[in-house]
C-alpha cells in the first residue's frame, strides 16, 4: 500500500496534546501563588491590598507584553518562541520562592508575567497550520480545559507540599516542570507538518486541503494596521477583558475567600478551590465540542460561536450571583462550580474564533485580544482587594456576576466569519 493510500498518521493529534501539556502548566504557575496566599501573608505580614498588589503585578506583566509576545511567535515560529519563553517564565515561577519582601515578589511576579504572556497567543499560531478547521472549537476547549485541570489538581498538591516543606518549595517543583516541557517542545515540535519527519502524505493532503494548501513558514511583517482596524476584533476583545476580569477574581482569590470569609481550614481550601476549577474543565470542554457540532450541523458558523458563547456568560452570571448570596458555605462552593462551568464554556469559543479570522496572523490577533483580557484580569485583584475592604466579600462577585451578563450581550455581536484579510467565505 502507497504511503499516499496509507491512513493518515496523527501527529497533529500529539502537537495538540502537546500544547495540553503547556496549558496545564501556565495555570499550574499561576494558581501557586494563591493556594500559599495565607501563609505567604502570615510570614511577611502583608495586607490584604499588599497582597492584592503582588498578584496584580504578574496580570500587569502578562497584560502588556501579550502583543509582543504573539508577534515573537510569528517572527521566530513556535517551535522557539515557545521553548523560549515557557524557560523564561518556569524561572521565575521558582525566583518566587526568593522572594525577601513585597518589592522583590511584586518585580518576579511581573517578569513571570511577561514570560507567560506569549503562551496563549504563540500556543495558537502553533495550532494554526496543524489542526483542521472543523477541529478547532475542539481544540481550543480541550487546550483550556487543561489549563483549568491543571489549576484544580494544584492547591491540593501545594497545600500538602507546604505542610510538608514549606511554601517555597512548591515554587521550585513547578518551575522544574516547566523547564522539561520546553526541552520535549523543541525536540519533538516542528512549526508546519512538511517540516516533521513523522508526518505521512495522508496527513499532510488532509492539513492541506482543508487549510488551502502548504503554508509557508517565510516570516513576514505582521499586518498591524488591518489587524486593528477590524471593528469585529475590538468586540471580541472587550468580551475578552469582561471575561479575563471574572476569571481573575476566581484564580487570584477565591482559596483566600474560602479561607477568610467562608471558614475553611487550610485543607479544607485546598479540597473546596479546586471544585470550580474542575467544573471549569467540563465547561472548556462542552464549549469547545458543542460549538464546533452546531457549526458542523447548521452550517452557521457564526450562530454556533454566538449562541454558545452568550448562554455560557447567562449561566456564569446566574452561578456567580448564587455563590454569592447563599449563607452556607459548601453551597456557594457548588453555585461557584456552575459560575465557573459556565465561564468556562465561553473560553474555547473565543479562542477558536482568532482562528477564524485570523489565519496565520492567528498568533498577532488573539494576541489583541489576550491583552485586553488581561487588562480585565490585571484590574481585578487590587480592586477586589479594595471593594472586600468598603463594602464585604460579597460585593465583587456581585460585580463578576454583572460583567458576565453584559459580556453575554458582546458576544451576540461578535461575527466568526468576518475574516480580517479576506471576505466571508463561512456562514
């Protein structure tokens, strides 16, 4: 049998898991530093709004260097820029642990930001010439959704590990986990199929006709300015920024919340935080999936991404406001795990849309949008730090719930088949 005849190989199936893997590791780094907040606060004497500070300077870091990062990605190709930032970040992740005061964790916090910054846009441009265009909701659900199951499995581990060690020592674990995903990334990724020596002619026919043929890894200058002037992108990125801030509130603060205002000892935190972080994971999941089928069985991309996306925010809304207004503790857990679901439905949706219109500028375009939700997410914990301080606990995820209803309303405004360089070609 010819190799032309041959069934196709799935190398991009493992590229795909691969990108899993440095999902899980993003949210993995990030998630450390909330699950050892008390104890961090407890040694240092840090206030609440310190602490809300130190947190924010790793969004600000990841807020700002978003667009440079994508750009990096599209410049060098992922198979190095990918490499070289998730080493970057995985030292700092463990610089961390030396932290002697607030100045000194708040500048690692920032670079570690700034590592972590490319990895979703550079992630994506990865992606952009392997998967097919069917795959993609998929793709970015599952790709998410391990980030969110890597943030659920880490307060439990790092909570065992701190009693065990002390809080520093979780900090040097992760990083060394990052630091072996780049080195597995480059030797085994390549940045298009006809590059990887795994990829058979069956593979690489089907990459190509669904994607229009080889695509070459030439760099070129990225089209800034058709990219900005995209009316359709500045929707999706506010969406983005509403979203980015209600996750924020989740991943920065809700162990502290549990900890501080519902109760929970130390290990009952790390056991309750990592609920919604799990019901998050079957939300990135279900979005993802159910997208792609309602675009495969109506026809209609641009209904499958709309109608999924808004109802994901109505029932994130819905959760959020129930989390917050019941007086038993456990059942704000569980109302948090259907706020979170809900929010996360949302994630593979917006991802995929990037893909959409944006090609093999995919990497620049979600970086815009990345950006503007990590404004929303860099704004979000000093000011939770602030309003918990006027007014209670209760008021910033009465907020959360708000901004998840109004980013409802965006994305029924958002248009998946208004590509930014050429006309509509999906409806």
């Amino acid at each position: 049998m010819s190799e032309k005849r041959a069934r196709p190989t799935r190398v991009r199936h493992i590229v795909l898991w691969l990108t899993v893997a440095a999902y899980m590791i993003t949210y993995m780094d990030r998630v450390v530093i909330s699950a050892a907040v008390p104890v961090i606060q407890q040694e240092f004497g840090f206030s609440l709004v310190t602490m809300g500070w130190i947190l924010a300077a790793f969004r600000w870091g990841y807020a700002l260097f978003q667009i440079p990062g994508g750009w990096l990605g599209d410049l060098i190709g992922p198979r190095r820029a990918l490499a070289l930032i998730v080493t970057w970040w995985s030292l700092f992740t463990s610089a961390t642990a030396l932290a002697w005061n607030a100045a000194s964790m708040a500048v690692f916090r920032f670079l570690f930001g700034v590592g972590e910054a490319g990895a979703f846009p550079i992630a994506t441009r990865s992606l952009s010439r392997w998967m097919l265009p069917t795959e993609r909701g998929y793709a970015q659900g599952l790709t998410h959704a391990g980030s969110r199951l890597g943030a659920a499995f880490t307060p439990p581990i790092v909570v065992l590990l701190i009693a065990a060690y002390g809080w520093r020592t979780p900090f040097f674990v992760f990083g060394a986990l990052g630091i072996l995903w780049a080195v597995v990334w480059y030797l085994y990724y390549r940045d298009t199929p006809e590059e990887h020596r795994s990829v058979n002619a069956a593979e690489r026919e089907m990459i190509h006709r669904a994607l229009g043929g080889p695509r070459s890894r030439t760099s070129r200058a990225v089209p800034w300015g058709r990219i900005l002037r995209h009316g359709n992108l500045w929707v999706l990125s506010s969406m983005y920024a509403l979203y980015g801030y209600c996750l924020a509130v989740y991943l920065d603060w809700f162990p502290k919340y549990l900890n501080d205002h519902r109760g929970f000892d130390l290990k009952q935190m790390g056991f309750y935080a990592s609920l919604p972080l799990l019901a998050g994971t079957l939300g990135d999941l279900v979005g993802g999936w159910s997208s792609d089928r309602l675009a495969e069985r109506t026809g209609n991309l641009r209904l499958a991404r709309r109608a999924v996306g808004a109802a994901g925010f109505l029932i994130a809304a819905t959760g959020i406001a129930l989390a917050a207004l019941t007086p038993d503790p456990v059942s704000s857990v569980w109302y948090s795990c259907l706020g979170m679901f809900g929010l996360e439905v949302t994630v593979g949706v917006s991802w995929a849309i990037p893909l959409d219109v944006g090609g093999d500028w995919a990497g620049s375009v979600s970086a815009v949008m990345n950006t503007c939700g990590n404004i929303g997410g860099a704004i979000s914990p000093a000011l939770l730090a602030y309003l918990v301080r006027g007014y209670g606990w209760e008021t910033p995820f009465l907020v959360a719930a708000g901004l998840s209803a109004v980013a409802a309303v965006l994305f029924t405004r958002i248009d998946a088949t208004r590509s930014i360089f050429g006309s509509e070609v999906r409806r």
